[in-house]
C-alpha cells in the first residue's frame, strides 16, 4: 500500500497537497483514484472569513457584475468587471457602449494586473537623499501647499497625459486657482499630426472614420486594427467591412515601412519607402485621372515612372490602386504613423486626405463627429510638442514646483532632451504615480493613486461613434492598500487648499462628481428622483448624450502642399529607424504587468524582450541571422538588441518597438529588453513641432553574440529562417540567460 | 530525484497503486473517517442550535438536554444558492443574539459581540477544505435532494458532513476524497418519479436525468424500479 508519507519518503521531498499533482506525474493517479492514504484533505489550515454584514446580493461564489471605463488606453471602451467575494477577478466588454460593443482588447484584459500589480506605490513617500520615507497624506498636503506659498503662478507646471471628464475640470480650477498657465498634456503615441492634418483637410480634428461603410480602405501607415485611436471600435468596423457592403467584401490594401498587424491582415501589403507616402498618394491621385483644377495641377508630375522610383512601388501596383479606388465606391484612405512619423508628416497627411477628397469620400466614409454638449468634458488632447516645450522651459529654470500626474517623460522623452536633469531644475517635483517609474524616482515627492478600479470618475473619449457619451468610472471593489487615493480626491483636497469656501460643501469627490451629474440631470437625459437617476448611470456606467454632429468642409486644402524628394541614404547611418508601436505595449506604460510582456507581439510572437527587425535582403548583406545581437546606433545614442528577420519592413528601414528597456518600474518592466526612445533624435514635424519619429537615421553592427529568440512561433534553436541557431546545445540545456 | 530513477519509479508506483486499489476496492459506503477536532476562535455549539428538541422539555429551557432544530439552511444560506457554502455573516448570529438577553454573558456571546462591536470578521478555521481542483457543488446537491426529493436537511447534509447537529464544533465525519464522493455516484439509484414526468424524474430545469452529457444507461433493479447512475463525468469536478 502506497500512502502520501511512503511516497514522500520515496521521492525524497516534502509533500503536500500541493504536491497532489506532482505524485500523479509520478504515476499515482490509481492511487488518489483508488482513495487509499486519505490525506488530501486539509482540516483547519485554512482561514474562512465570513462578512461581517453582508448586503443581499453579496453570495460567496456567486459573481457581480459593475460596470465601468477601461483607463488602459484613451479609447474609453466600457468594461464589465466580474466581483466576487470583493474582489474584481475579470473584465468584459460593455455591449451598451457604441465604442467597444462587448469587446475588450488584450491591453483592456490586462488592466487586472495593473490593478493587483505587487509593485505598486503604496504610502505617499517623501525624498530623503535616495530614499523615500513614508510619510502621511496631511504631511504630504502641507508640503504642497508650502512649497507653493514660495512659487508664482508662473513658476508651477503640470504635466498630465490626456485628461478629460470631471477631472479635468477639478484639475482645470486647480491650475487656475493657483494662478498658473503651464499645463502640458503630453501623450508618448499620440495622433497630433493627424489631427492638424484632419483640421486642414476636412474642417475637424477627429472626424468618424467609417471603415464598416467603404468598399476598399488604403491605409497609409494606420495601425487601426492595433494601435490606432480607438482600436477595438475599429476591428469591428472592420467585420462589418470584410463582410461587405453590398455583398462586396471589402478591400484592404496598407501602404506602410513596418508591417503592422492591420499591414498583416490587409490583402494587399506595399512596402513604401519611409517618407514617400506622400508621393505614392499624389502619384496615385495622377493615376485616377480625374482630378481636375488645381488637384489636377499639383499631381500632374507624379507620373508612375517617378513615383515608383521614389517610394520603391513597382507601377503595376500604382495602376491596380487606382484601378480598385476607381471601380469601388465609396473608399476611404486613411493617414496613420506615414503622417506622423516625418518632418514633412502635416504634408504628407495633407496629402493622403487629398485622395479623399478626389474619391468623393469626405461626408461618406468620413463623417462629421458627433459634439459633446458640455465643452468643459471634452478631452484635452496630448501631444509631443508639449513636451519639448516643457523640457525647454524647465532647463531654462522657469518652474519651481512641477507637478506629474501619471506620465512617464523620463522613460518617453528622446535621449537627446535630457529630461530628467532640465526636471531637476525644478526645485520641488510631485510625482502622482502608480510605480516608482524613471519620473517617480526623480520626484521630491511621490503620491501614490489608485488603480482605476478603486477610483471614480468620468471621461469622455476623443473619438466617439454613433453618439456622444460620458463614460463612468466607478470601483469594481475597496482599496487594496489602504493609503493610495483617487486622482480625483487629491485634487479635491488640493483645490480646497485654494477655494476652501467654493468646495466646503463636497467631502470627497464621489460626492462632488455625483453633485455635479444631478446638477446636469436633465441636459444628461435623466428625469425624476436623484437616487433613481443616479444609481441607473451607474449601473449602466454609460450615459448617452444626444450630440448634433457638424458639418465636414467639402473643399481639398491644396495649398502649400509641397513634397520633398526623398532623401539620399546617409553614408555614415544608412538605416531608418522606426520605432513600432505594438497593440500591447503602446508607450510602455502598461509594461508591469506580465501579461503584456508574456503575451506575443503579433507579427513576430517575440515574449519579454526587444528585438531590432531586419529585411532578410538587408540582414543578408550584413551578414547576420535572428538571434545575432547587434549594436544599432544612431546620432543619440546605441542599443544592444537581438535580431529577427522579417520580411515586412522596408529594407531600408530597421524596427524596434517601444515600450520595453524601463530602468524602473517594476518587477516586470526592469531590466528586459530595449528603450528605443533612448537612441532617437530629436527632429520634429515641420508645421506642428511633434516629434518626428521616423526620422532616427541609424546603423547596425554585429557584436558577435548570439542568443535563441525567445517566440512562440518556430522550434526554439531549430531551423529558423533557413539557418540553424544554436547548434551545439540541445533546447532544454541551453541557458537563455547565459546566451545573452 | 535522479532522472534515470524516474521512469523504474513511476512503474513501480502504478503496479502498487493497481495492487492496492484491488486490495482496498471500495464498498459503496459513507463510513464513517473523523478528522481532527479543529481548534476554533469561538467554540460554536452546533448541537444547541441545530441538535434535536428534548422530548421531556419541548421548551428546551436546559440546554444541557437537547437543541432547537434550527434547520441548517437558516444560518448557511449560501449552500443553496452558490456552489459553496460560505460561512454565514456575523451579522446572522448578531441578528438573533442581540435579541437573547438570557445568554447575552456567557463567554461565547460576549467573544461574539467583542468581533461585532469591532466589525471584525471572526477567523474560522476550515473544516472541509477541497483541494483547489476540486468543484463540489453545493447548490446542486441541495436542489436535488431537499427541493425536490423532498428529504430531511438535516439527512442531506449530513450525507457529507456527518451528525453535526451532535457536534460543538464542526468536525469532519467522512474521507471526502474522490474515491468515496464517486461511491456515491457510481450507485444504481432508483429514479424517482415526480411531477409530470411519468418516469426518469430527476429533471432539473428541463433536463431529463442528472446533468451529465449523455443520458446515463438504464436499468432495472430486483423490484422492477428503473435505475440509473449519477452524473459521472470528469468535468463536473473537475474544470
Ligand atoms: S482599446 Fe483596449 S486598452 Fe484601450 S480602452 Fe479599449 S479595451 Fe482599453
């Protein structure tokens, strides 16, 4: 008879419950079967805690549901938290909202991780030489509000990623009542480019992009299934699109350098030299043949013969576009990282909104967007620009008191800016932080904020589809720790330090934004009892809003549009560098949280590490295979990074995504992989001032080492892209750790 | 353990394993198996609460000499509702004692009311503790054989967890591994006939049997009664 102490003796080891699995490894499976040796079951090791008073829905094992907002990303889609015995275990959709319907991107999923994170900051800490002493949220108030009493108006920033909702307007009164004019909103990855182009091109920043309504889309460079603006909107758009309109299954060609993975879904994939997007949308406006004017005028040079010599475009593809854009309409042409990427971006995007200007799509598959009646809400939209501004000003020593509300400028600024001495300047900095990230750790003073599931709130997104709406945000469940706060009750308790007589009557902010909604009851939609009223917004964590929607200007903006011939390779950094934005790790403020680091990349399936990608041509020349670590560097600065050779990048362009190579953080961002912004030069968009991010020039070198590339796809250390890595070792006795 | 040990173990491991699941083959039974008596915060007298009425004193003013058959699902009314059974909020017993001057200073109502006045949860120690992998049902087993077999409370719950209502402090009664919940399973029962379903009435919901894939082979016992298995499938237990 074999018991579990015979087996432990057997095995050597303790054994435990725990252990059950490891004995049925170990071919015992007849005996848990067969019942004998009785000791799976634990009597009083573990602690059942009851509730003390528990409401009537409250059932152990039984789940609820509250709605809310995913604050992961600026897309705003609605999420379903399931709670059970307090705790909130898994996220869903909202199929109310129009701008997830249901749908939930991985990114969305893994704000659980964020908010259970092991390495969030937890007490307010105050800096001692290099260290941070704990210290109390009064302690932490006073200090603020001394270190202001000493400051002028002028001499206090903010900087804040995009803000919207009553937050915005608490933090607005704040920088108001403080006398204060610098507040940055400063977003990493953000479409400002776009935005100027839209302006020009169709009278609004963010018009409704119908993909669900257009037979082909030709997208230059936009990530929309990925990255781009609202993503999870717009892959259901794009079921719809590829089920067709009509019965005409929908078009996709995408027009980029790097292969993004709306590249890799499209049916028609073109290479484009890096910055001559551009010249491939006037060259195909030539190729229609049907403009007329002054659009007729501008493109008449573009002939196949020289736009296919400039952006690298074979010309029978040029002459299949324009064949599928003439025989299918409506279409629509999108301007995505082509725009943003460049110094000449605003003309590039310019003239990629020409194209739909010329196909008849402004007003069809480009629609006005929908207006939010309360101006006050709206989103203030982030940019790089304001970074540069603000790095600017803080080396000049302009500000005293820096305030840094959950963005991360050390990690994210261009190596070149030196961030994080012009921030020393200031003379006392305010870190409002999830993670002692690269800017927290430079801070004086770091305050520690709830996750988004413990905190209340509003927002409205930049892009909105069918309607406008107020996204509610509201805890899923209690705090984790007991000495984090809401962004919200910080500005509350802030603000009152200034209007102490405005704000008396609200004691923390749930009762302020509840205030201010039963004020707008009835602009809000809702009529009747308050609590009604109130408790019905929250269950539905949505509030739809009748928006009349403006009108789009009809007329192309043709003027001062000039593209510049692309220029000849450099000799000394012959290689465009392009930092890729991948659907996980976006600017990598999300990087802590494992599930981001350990679900693969898309298109490479690469986990937890960096990687540059390589044209096998390229790689070819160079001598190098996947898993040779290369040194890439730039004007700026240089990187040691792994190869992967990948098909989809132009050849003369090499990739790294951003997002990895923290140097802070925490547990899971430390220390893996590469920061790309690291090596980037500061060269900026010519008409906006945004950072152009394509515009890093590079070259790569073999350092001699190389590892097995850690990815789902392929054997590791067998044949990967023709060649055999790691020959001499077989897969389970290779020590990754010791290859690098 | 060294790797060349491991496969000559394994096999080993499974011919005795087979040698002594012949050996100690189970009989259908619920003998009885009593674990440890568990040391709890507060000495929680079952038997006064849920142990049977003394005949002599219907009033039950002794309590040396018999309970107040509260039925169990009065306190732990999570069992019928959600797979587990939960313990019952504080405010439960708070309910009924603020109301019970009579033993309102006796040491384990004031340990009761010292937790509430504090709004601390009382640390109760488990009992029947179920490896993670393992999904008993509770609410299940409570539909089935209380709502519609119509059986004592007292009797179903104690199929698993033994005479408590005799007991102070719960204790565990019987093995609960998996060889002895399947003894039960693997029974022919006779199926009870109720309702409008003329025969095979264990319909929960619209189902016909037990939920299970496939409808569980039928047979006939000694007196002619149809008989089936209960649900069988790995999955029910094991997700
Ligand atoms: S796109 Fe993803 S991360 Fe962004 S709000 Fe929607 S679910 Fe959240």
């Amino acid at each position: 008879m074999i018991d579990s102490e015979s087996t432990k003796n057997l095995s050597g080891q303790a054994f435990d419950r725990r252990d059950f699995l490891k004995v049925l490894g170990f071919g015992g499976t007849a005996v848990a079967l067969s019942g004998c040796g009785n000791t799976s079951i634990e009597d009083g090791k573990e602690t059942v805690v009851s509730y003390v008073e528990a409401k009537d829905y409250v059932i152990p094992g039984v789940a609820v549901y509250f709605n809310s907002t995913c604050a992961q990303c600026d897309a705003g889609c609605s999420i379903t938290g399931k709670i059970r015995e307090g705790r909130v275990l898994k996220l869903e959709g909202n199929p109310e909202s129009s701008i997830n319907r249901g749908k939930l991107c991985g990114l969305g999923q893994a704000s659980v991780q964020h908010h259970y994170n092991p390495d969030r900051v937890r007490e307010p800490l105050l800096r001692n030489g290099d260290k941070g002493q704990a210290i109390s949220w009064e302690k932490a108030y006073e200090l603020i509000n001394e270190k202001l009493q000493g400051a002028k108006g002028e001499e206090v920033a903010f900087i804040t990623g995009d803000v919207s909702g009553h937050q915005k307007v608490l933090l607005t009164n704040y920088i108001d009542s403080l006398g204060s004019k610098n507040h940055f909103v400063y977003e990493a990855v953000a479409p400002a480019v776009v935005r100027a182009g839209n302006l020009k091109s169709y009278g609004v920043e963010m018009p409704r992009y119908r993909i669900d309504k257009a037979k082909v889309v030709l997208s230059f460079g936009a990530d929309f299934l990925g990255t781009w603006i609202s993503p999870v909107h717009f892959a259901q758009q794009y079921a719809a699109f590829r089920k067709g309109v009509d019965g005409q299954r929908g078009v996709l060609i995408q027009a980029e350098s790097k292969m993004t993975l709306t590249g890799a879904n499209a049916d028609r994939w073109l290479a484009v030299r890096p910055g001559t997007e551009g010249i491939l949308a006037l060259g195909i406006i030539n190729a229609l043949g049907i403009a007329t004017g002054d659009v007729a005028e501008l493109v008449k040079d573009y002939d196949r013969a020289r736009v296919s010599r400039d952006t690298g475009v074979e010309p029978s593809n040029i002459d299949k576009i324009a064949a599928i854009l003439r025989l299918r309409s409506p279409s629509l042409i999108l301007a995505g990282s082509a725009a943003e990427g460049y110094v000449h971006g605003m003309q590039n995007a310019d003239a990629i909104n020409l194209l739909n200007h010329v196909l008849g799509n402004v007003g069809k598959t480009i629609e006005a967007p929908v207006s939010v009646p309360f101006p006050q809400l709206t989103q203030t939209k982030g940019n790089t620009a304001s970074l540069k501004k603000l790095n600017d000003d803080l080396a000049a020593g302009k500000y005293k008191v820096l305030f840094n509300i959950a963005t991360n400028p050390v990690y994210t600024a261009p190596a070149s800016y030196k961030y994080g001495d012009s921030m020393a300047k200031a003379g006392f900095k305010v870190a409002f932080a999830h993670y002692l990230d690269e800017t927290a750790l430079q801070a004086d003073l770091v305050l520690p904020l709830d996750s988004e599931m413990e905190d209340w709130g509003t927002h409205v997104p930049e892009y909105l589809a069918d309607t406008a709406q107020i996204n509610i945000q509201q805890p899923l469940m209690e705090r984790l720790h007991a000495n984090t706060r809401g962004m919200g009750d910080i500005l509350l308790t802030l603000v009152k330090q200034r209007k102490p007589e405005e704000y008396k009557a609200f004691d923390d902010y749930y009762g302020y934004l509840r205030y201010a909604m039963l004020q707008n009851k009835a602009a809000l939609g809702g009529s009747g009892d308050d609590d009604v009223f109130w408790n019905d917004t929250l269950s539905k964590g949505i509030v739809k809003l009748s928006g009349a929607s403006g009108a789009l200007s009809a007329k192309a903006a043709v003027e001062g549009l000039k593209l510049p011939q692309p220029e000849e390779a450099d000799k000394q950094y012959p290689l465009r560098l392009i930092p890729s934005v991948t659907s996980n790790l976006r600017d990598g403020r999300h990087t802590n949280q494992p599930w981001i680091q350990e679900s693969p990349d898309p298109l490479t399936t690469i986990v937890w590490d960096s990687w540059v990608e390589v044209h096998p041509k390229k790689a070819l020349e160079l001598g190098i295979v996947e898993g040779d670590i290369v040194k890439v560097t730039s004007k700026t600065g240089s990187v040691n990074v792994q190869v992967y050779v990948f098909p989809g990048i132009h050849p003369e362009a090499v990739s790294i995504p951003m997002g990895r190579g923290h140097e802070a953080m925490g547990r899971y961002a430390k220390g893996y992989g590469v920061n790309p912004f690291g090596i980037m030069d500061a060269v900026f968009e010519g008409s906006t001032g945004e950072l152009a991010m394509h515009e890093t020039r590079v070259n790569i070198a073999k350092t001699g080492q190389r590892v097995i590339v850690v990815k789902d796809e392929g054997p590791a250390g067998g044949k990967q892209m023709g060649r055999r890595v790691a020959l001499s070792r077989s897969t389970d006795q290779v020590d990754l750790s010791k290859e690098v | 353990m060294h790797r060349y040990l491991r496969f000559p173990f394994m096999l080993a491991s499974f011919l005795v394993a087979v040698a002594c699941h012949a050996a100690t083959e189970q009989t259908l039974t619920t003998e009885d198996d009593l674990g440890p008596q568990v040391q709890q915060p507060i000495e929680f007298p079952h038997y006064r609460h849920a142990g049977n009425r003394n005949p002599v004193d219907p009033t039950n003013s002794d309590p040396t000499k018999g309970g107040m058959e509260i039925n169990c699902q009065y306190c732990h009314t999570y069992a019928r509702r959600s797979l587990t059974a939960g313990i019952p909020p504080l405010q439960k017993c708070v309910g009924c004692h603020q109301n019970i001057p009579t033993v309102r200073d006796k040491p384990r109502i004031v340990e009761l009311f010292k937790y509430w006045d504090a709004k601390k949860a009382i640390p109760w120690k488990k009992v029947h503790d179920l490896p993670d992998f393992v999904r008993f049902n509770h609410e299940r087993h409570i539909k089935r054989f209380i709502e519609q077999q119509g059986r004592p409370v007292q009797e179903v719950c104690g199929y698993c967890h033994g005479q408590v209502k005799e007991m102070v402090t719960a204790r565990r009664q019987k093995p609960i591994t998996m060889g002895w919940c399947v003894s039960c399973h693997m029974k022919e029962h006779v199926v009870v006939a109720k309702g409008a379903i003329p025969e095979g009435g264990t319909p929960i919901g619209k189902q016909d049997y037990w939920y299970t894939f496939q409808k569980p082979a039928e047979t006939r016992n000694a007196e002619g009664e149809l008989t089936a298995k209960g649900p069988n499938d790995c999955w029910l237990c094991h997700k």
